[in-house]
C-alpha cells in the first residue's frame, strides 16, 4: 500500500480547522461496510487519535447514505465461505471501529447522518459522542427485512438509547423513520434541515473544539463508563476520576476556572468556558 496515509480508498479524511472529516467512501454501494473498509477504518482512526490536525472527528458518508449497513456481499457472503478463524477476524475488526474505538475514543466523535442509515450503521451511529441527522435521512433496522437478527452489536447499542418498546418496536417491523422520528428517539441530539446539516456540525464542532480537550476526554469517559457501575462503585470512581483529571491536565483549567471565578471575578462558569 504505497498511500502516505492510511485512507484514501473506503475512507476519505478532510482536515478543516480541528475538525477531522471522516468520510465512508463507497457511494456507489451507498457505503455499505465491507471487511475491506474495517480494515481502512481501524488504520484511519488509529492514526487520527495522534494527528494534531485532528481535534473532532464528524463520521459521515459520501453521497446519498451515511452508510446502507454491512455489506451482504462482501461482509456477510464474503465471510460465509471462509474458515472460522477469518470469519472471527473479520467480525472482530468490524466490531473494533464501529464500537470499541469509537466508544473509547481520546477525541469527541460526532456522527453526521446525511441520508440511508440501516442496520450495522446503527453501531457507530450510537458509539459516537454525539449525532446530527439531516431531516431526510431514512433509518431503518431492516434486519428482520432480510432473515437475520439486528446482530453485531446493534441490539446492544439501541437498548442504550431507545425506550424498550420503540427499540423492539423497530427490531419487529424493520419500518423505517426519518430524521426528526431519530431525534424524538434519542437516536441523534438534532435533526435540521439537510441544507443547515453540515453548518450545524461545524457549529457543534466548535463548541467543542472551545473546551479543555482533557477535561472534555475525561468526561466523556467517565459518563461512558459509570454506564455500567453501581452508585457506590460510580462515586468511587468518579471522585478517583476528578482527582486524575486535575493531576493529568496540562493546561490546569480546575485551578484557572477557580481563580477566574473567585479571585479575578472575570468568568462565570454558569455561562461559558473559562479563559484558556
Ligand atoms: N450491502 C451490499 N450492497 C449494497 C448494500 C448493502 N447493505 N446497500 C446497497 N448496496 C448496493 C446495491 O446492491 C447496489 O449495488 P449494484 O449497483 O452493484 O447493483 C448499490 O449498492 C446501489 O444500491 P441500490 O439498491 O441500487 O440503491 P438505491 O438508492 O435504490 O437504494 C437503499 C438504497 C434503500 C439503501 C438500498 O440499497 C437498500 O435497501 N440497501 C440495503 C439496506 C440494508 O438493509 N442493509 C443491511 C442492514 S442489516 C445489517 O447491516 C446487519
């Protein structure tokens, strides 16, 4: 592979003011997730989390989809012939972008659903931070639309966000929804019209690219992981966590924000961020 860089064919990475467009590259199979684009996938997110170009990353498709789900042809029937091994490989590198990496990633992540969102795009979809639709995307967990199961990760992951009757709601009938539908489900944070999509995206990468990076990875990994814990356990961890924070913070924002607020009277954190 002589690209200087690890995307450049399933996957295009624009860098633009912090922000790391990533951009599912197979438009004309309305980037449905092949073994070959998890492959690009694990390379490209690897390499962004130590690209100082990149201090967000929106997830995106190219085209008319955000992504069709996984490839039945080269996902599904590509792994059906093949030994146990690879067919576990192939899963396992699947499984690693869209949801352990993005799930844990050191930099926020945003999905940006700019049309088709179906089944396995349901994965990343939800593992990023957070998400903004176009009011035209269509989702659908079209599954059980073709004899299989929402598998992978996929029920996990809506039973994260969705209520149990609307998640088995749409695992039973595989009827799809638009953009606003996703939004009163919890799916997205926002839907706008297509034309303010990425105007709205840019504007939330802002806000976040304003913040203390550390304390914004800090928090976000907190609030990922208290998912799971117990009330006792989360205080423990959550204190131990706080403590961490100010300990492994370059910039010393916990003493700066406090200073500027108690001593110099300059910022008020109810407000907005401290000065950086
Ligand atoms: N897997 C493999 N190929 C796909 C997929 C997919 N998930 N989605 C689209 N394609 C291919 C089509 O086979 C077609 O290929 P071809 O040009 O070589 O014939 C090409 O992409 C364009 O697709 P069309 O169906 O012609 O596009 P159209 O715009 O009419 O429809 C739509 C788009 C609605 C997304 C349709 O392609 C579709 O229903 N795709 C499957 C969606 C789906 O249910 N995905 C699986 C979810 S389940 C899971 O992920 C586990």
């Amino acid at each position: 592979d002589s690209r200087p860089e690890p995307w450049g064919k399933d996957v295009l990475v624009e860098f633009e003011d912090g922000i790391a467009w990533v951009k599912l590259n197979r438009p004309e199979k309305r980037n449905a997730m092949s073994v070959g684009l998890a492959e690009e996938m694990n390379k490209v997110l690897d390499a962004l989390e130590i690209d100082e170009r990149c201090g967000v990353i929106v997830l995106t498709g190219m085209g008319e989809a955000f992504s069709a789900g996984m490839d039945l042809k080269d996902f599904f029937r590509a792994t059906d012939g093949v030994s146990d091994i690879e067919r576990m490989r192939a899963y396992r590198s699947t499984r690693a972008w869209q949801w352990r990496t993005l799930m844990h990633y050191s930099k926020p992540t945003i999905a940006m659903v700019n049309g088709w969102c179906f089944g396995g795009a349901f994965t990343p979809l939800i593992c990023c931070d957070l998400a903004i639709a176009s009011e035209d995307a269509v989702f659908g967990l079209s599954e059980i639309n073709w004899g299989v199961i929402p598998g992978g990760v996929v029920s996990k992951a809506i039973s994260t966000l969705m209520n149990d009757r609307k998640a088995l709601y749409y695992v039973m009938t595989g009827e799809q929804f638009g953009g606003k539908i996703a939004e009163q489900l919890g799916l997205v944070n926002e839907a706008v019209p297509a034309d303010r999509l990425r105007e709205r995206t840019v504007e939330l990468c802002k806000v976040l690219l304003a913040k203390n990076p550390t304390v914004l990875r800090q928090a976000r990994m907190a609030y990922k992981y208290v998912r799971e814990m117990s009330w006792e356990e989360s205080a423990e961890y959550l204190t131990a966590k706080a403590d961490q924070t100010t300990f492994v913070d370059p910039e010393r924002g916990r003493a700066k924000g406090l200073s500027q607020f108690l001593d110099e009277k300059t910022f008020q954190p109810g407000h907005g961020t401290y000065k950086r």
